[in-house]
C-alpha cells in the first residue's frame, strides 16, 4: 500500500548522477527529493566544492550523450546551445596517441563542456518537473533505519550554517550519489551491515587546468589537442574548447613528475610535451584564470553489489560507488547509463515495488560499470609506479595487444573504428580480440 512515505524518494548528491537518477524516480515516485549539501543559486554556473575535479576537461562520449538524449530529448541541443561543442575524434582534433599522431581516420564524437555548466543545464531541465525538489546547503550525517526490519526508512540531515539544524527526511527509497566523498560505508555500518570492500587501484596521476580566451573561429585547423604521455615521457596535455568562448587546458603528470600551478613552470611543462603543438597554440593566447590543481584520480570501486546482506530501499550510484581515473572521460557517460538502466527496472513498478528490489537494482547499476573500469585499470596498471594489484601474465599480454591496436588504429580506419567504439563504451572490449581486428593489428608493429 502506498503511503506518503513510500511514495517519496531521497536522493543524495546534486551531480550528474544524482540529477539523472532524480529525473527517472520521479517517472515512479510522487515525490523526489534532491538534497545537496552545496549551494546550488539560479543563475550563472559556479564552482561547488562538492565537485572538485569540475575545473578540469569533461568529456560526454557518443554513447553517453545517446543515453543523455534518451532521457531528456532535446537536452543535447539545449546544450549546444548553452556553449558546448560536439567534437569528432580523432578527425577534428590533433591527437597524438601513445604511439603516434592519428591521421586521416575516424572514430566516435564526444561532446566538450564545462562541468558547471553541464550541471546547471541538466538541473533547469530536470527541476522544472513540481514533483522533483532540491534542498541544497543541508548535509546528510546517516541513513535512518526503516519502520521494518532490513529496510532504510530516509535520512538525517544537517543545514550547513545558520546553527546547524538537524532534521529527518523519510523516505520509501534512498539513493546516494554524494560523489567521491560519499560515506555509504560508514552509514551502513552504523545501521548494522558488514562494509563492503573497496578495490583501488592508483597510478597517481595528477592535473593541473587553467582557462584560456578562445581565439576566434578558424584561427586553427583543429578543434581540440591531446599529447598523449607514454610510460618514457609520462606527461600529457589536453585542449578543448568549453562555453563562454573560452579553452580548458588540463595537463597531465604521473608520478613525481606532477604538473606544477606556477603560472610559468606549468608553461614550462606544457612545453616539455611529447609535442610542442599544445603549448605553442597557447603562445600569445590569454590567460583567463590560474592553473588549478586536482590529484584524487585513483580508481576506486567499493563493491555493494557484492553485499551478504541489503538493506530495502537502499542503492549507490555514480562516483560513491565507482569512480574512475577522469582522463578516460567515462564517468558521466557511465551515469547516464545507469539512470537508464534504474528507468528500465523500475519503469512497470509501484514504488514500495523498487524499494524492495533494491539488492537487484545495485548488481544491475553495477554491470555498467564493467567496461569502463576494464579500461581505466588496465591503462593505469600499465605504470609500475601504480599501487594496486600487479598485473599477471594475462594482464601484461593484453596490454601489449591493446598497445599494438592503439598503434595500428593510427593509420587503420578499420581498427581506428573498432578502438574509438570501445573507447566511447559503444562496444565491449572483447570485441577487439575479433578476428578481423587481429588481423589487421598484426600487420603493424
């Protein structure tokens, strides 16, 4: 039986993740509350200290920004408009990959906006729905448990500023998606549940982003740069062009060898690239903010869906249950996907229906995750600076595979095709152990 209770939805966490969820509950729930512990003004977009890495380049890959138009039709357009530029890779861009330069190749489109901006589009849109409400500046400090056994019943939250009050929102389901500082550990512990494990694995890559005045259309061939590092130069840089007529410019360093936030010594470093053509399409180009630094790029899989126990009315999305090192690009693609998938499962049920088949929606939300972790670990574990588990002789093969495919999709459209497929998650990876593609990869050392 439906009660006010059960027919409404928490959600935890205002981000990429936690706005799609929002949006799909609230095709099942009559009400769908969003609570953030930012401040998240109308108005222009703005830094939130909630997403730290949102100063540096965000990608939206092909099969995530097909997941986005699923969801919200016309919202792509929406932010094309908003400033945001969709990009063919490699064809509209100067990419030279661990091997090579890619030339006169196609592969898969991605879409170039700031993070901020991102955020603010999806909220206008996903906001605009009376049943869906968001209460920013609060801070949930634990889950309470449910009126029965093995259930969580809503959240207990805490204004931030003006004295800190302390209230309780009940709810028939809960769904974090606090991002990378999310303790859903620690709040199932406090409610009884074993915490689930945690794998990590680091290969301490850092970056540092700082914004530049876009120079006007046509001045250069190319709509975007990435210099790939490889493990003798393990620098990198990457340009794009965001909204507001301006660049974002991320370089990469691992190890000891971290991009500075000196404005001079990070010029330096973009200089001292694999290629010199990111730093002189700088050359005269205008400043627009400081270099920023971020370094919390380990990736991180605390694995829920392999709990013992459940509890009811309970799921973890986004970056609180995986997040990935961001230079793959795949985090709010994987987000997408996983709103999608809780759309499907929930789409012929009543709302104490899906609060009940929680356990089921977090091994389902956890599948989409499978690719993209296959691809971010496999890279990282590449550097033998990583911490984590070694690669074994299986890992070390297939990573001289995957670098004879990146060297052959160079020049080889057929292979160049395949690699971008699995790269934007529209395939799996198996699909490169193909026939045809190995074939194809063999020819070229």
């Amino acid at each position: 039986m439906r009660t006010e209770e059960t027919g409404h939805a928490v959600v935890v966490g205002a981000g990429v993740a936690g706005m799609l969820t929002a949006h799909v509950l609230g095709q099942r729930f009559s009400r769908v509350t969003v609570v953030e512990r930012d401040a998240c003004p109308d108005g222009p977009p703005a830094f939130r200290a909630g997403v730290p890495q949102s100063r540096h380049v965000h990608v939206l890959w092909s099969r995530g920004l097909t997941a986005l138009e699923h969801l919200l039709p016309g919202v792509v357009a929406d932010l094309e408009a908003a400033g945001g530029t969709v990009i063919e890779a490699p064809a509209h861009m100067r990419w030279l990959s661990a091997a090579d330069w890619f030339s006169g190749v196609r592969g898969s489109h991605y879409l170039s906006i700031s993070r901020e901006r991102l955020e603010a589009t999806l909220r206008g849109r996903i906001l605009a729905r009376p049943t869906i409400t968001l209460t920013d500046r609060h801070e949930v400090t634990g889950l309470v448990a449910g009126r029965s056994a093995g259930r969580v019943g809503g959240v207990r939250l805490r204004e931030r500023g003006k004295g800190g009050q302390e209230s309780t929102a009940r709810a028939g389901l809960v769904v974090v998606a606090a991002g990378r500082g999310s303790r859903s550990g620690q709040w199932l512990s406090e409610l009884g549940y074993r915490a689930p494990v945690t794998e990590r694995i680091d290969a301490h890559l850092g970056y540092a982003s700082r914004y530049y005045r876009r120079p006007p259309a046509g001045a250069h061939r190319w709509k975007a740069v990435y210099v790939q590092g490889n493990p003798d130069v393990p620098r990198g840089g990457v340009l794009v062009p965001v909204d507001g007529e301006r660049w974002l410019v991320t370089l990469i360093g691992q190890g000891d060898q971290q991009p500075p936030v000196e404005a001079d010594a990070w010029l330096a470093f973009a200089a001292s690239l694999r290629s010199p053509e990111l730093a002189q399409a700088l050359t005269g180009t205008e400043p627009l903010s400081d270099p920023v630094a971020f370094r919390a790029t380990a990736n991180e899989w605390t694995h829920f869906e392999r709990a013992e126990r459940w509890p009811s009315g309970l799921l973890v999305v986004g970056d609180a249950l995986c997040r990935f090192n961001p230079v793959y690009g795949h985090g709010m693609t994987v987000a997408a996907l996983q709103a999608q998938t809780i759309a499907r499962r929930i789409s012929s049920q009543e709302p104490e229906g899906a609060a009940a088949r929680a356990a089921e929606l977090q091994k389902a939300v956890a599948k989409c995750l499978r690719a993209a972790w296959a691809i971010a670990t496999g890279e990282d574990s590449r550097y033998p600076s990583t911490d984590g588990p070694a690669p074994n002789r299986l890992d070390r093969m297939q990573q001289r595979y995957l670098a004879r495919v990146l060297a052959a999709a160079n020049t080889d459209p057929v292979v160049s095709e395949a690699f971008f497929a699995v790269l934007s998650l529209n395939r799996r990876p198996e699909t490169l152990l193909t026939p045809r593609i190995m074939a194809r990869v063999s020819r070229r050392r």
